[in-house]
C-alpha cells in the first residue's frame, strides 16, 4: 500500500508542470486574431493584434485606484523589456484611458525586429511612467510562443 500512494504522489507530480507560464493564451483567438494576457497583483495585461495589424494593441486593465489617477492624468508610459543578462529595451506608448467599469489603459505596442527579439527571449516585463515609476510587473515565460502566435497570425 504504501509504494503505491508513493507510486501515485510520484506520477502526480511528474505531470505538473515545472513553472506555469506569465503569458496565457485568451479563449478571443481565432484566424486572424490573438490575444495573450499576463498579470501582476490586481492589474492584467493583454497584448494581441489582429491580421495585418503592424502594431500590438496593447491594453492594460485593472487596480483599485483608476489608472488614469494613479498615473496623474499622464498617458504616456514605458514599457521595459529585461533579457537575462541584463540589457533592456524601452519601448514608449502614448495610452487613452477608458473610465467606469473598464478602468483600461489602450493603445498601440511598436516593436521592431529588436523588440520582438526582447519579447521572446526576456524575463522580464515592467510597465514604467515619469511620474509614479514602475507600476506593472511581470515575467515573460510564455511570451515566446506568443510572438511566434503574433508572427503567424498577424504577419508582425
């Protein structure tokens, strides 16, 4: 009996996985769309593009102080992308808020070549204004096969 609950303990453990992904797949994705989402604390946000877009929207929702109040009604942001060694690529976005019950931050995520390189191969994603600093973290496991997704779908 008790090799067998050992046996048992063993296998459940063996088909969990090894870390879960920050990036997950959202159920909207269909032939010419794709959207992935990530999240930190009470904020989420979802990158994503639709065929032939030359940009990811980008869309950041969330929190319980509306965002464009915690960020003292400056919509520019800055997206940080920090690969394992360290280097960074910084990547501005001019945002509109969406107030009420969206609480969103929207716009439009350029990356070239570079940037999607960053994307891929990073660990870590930081969302940053002049005013308030750093106020969205996140790791980017997953984020290569939403690139690849991205590639596909959208023709980045």
């Amino acid at each position: 009996m008790k090799n067998n609950t050992i046996y048992g303990i063993s296998i459940l453990l063996l088909s969990l996985p090894l870390w879960a992904d920050d990036w997950s797949l959202l159920p909207e994705t269909q032939d010419d769309r794709v959207f992935y989402q990530a999240k930190s604390d009470e904020k989420s946000l979802i990158l994503g593009c639709f065929s032939g877009q030359e940009a990811l929207s980008f869309t950041l929702i969330g929190g319980e102080v509306p965002l464009n109040e915690s960020l003292r009604h400056q919509p520019s942001i800055i997206v940080w992308i920090t690969l394992p060694d360290r280097r960074t690529g910084r990547y501005a976005i001019d945002t509109e808020y969406l107030g009420g019950l969206d609480n969103a931050l929207v716009g439009k995520l350029m990356l070239g070549e570079e940037g999607k390189q960053f994307f891929s191969q990073g660990m870590e994603l930081s969302i940053s204004s002049d005013r308030v600093g750093v106020f969205f973290n996140t790791g980017l496991a997953g984020s290569a096969r939403a690139m690849q997704d991205f590639r596909e779908v959208c023709r980045l």
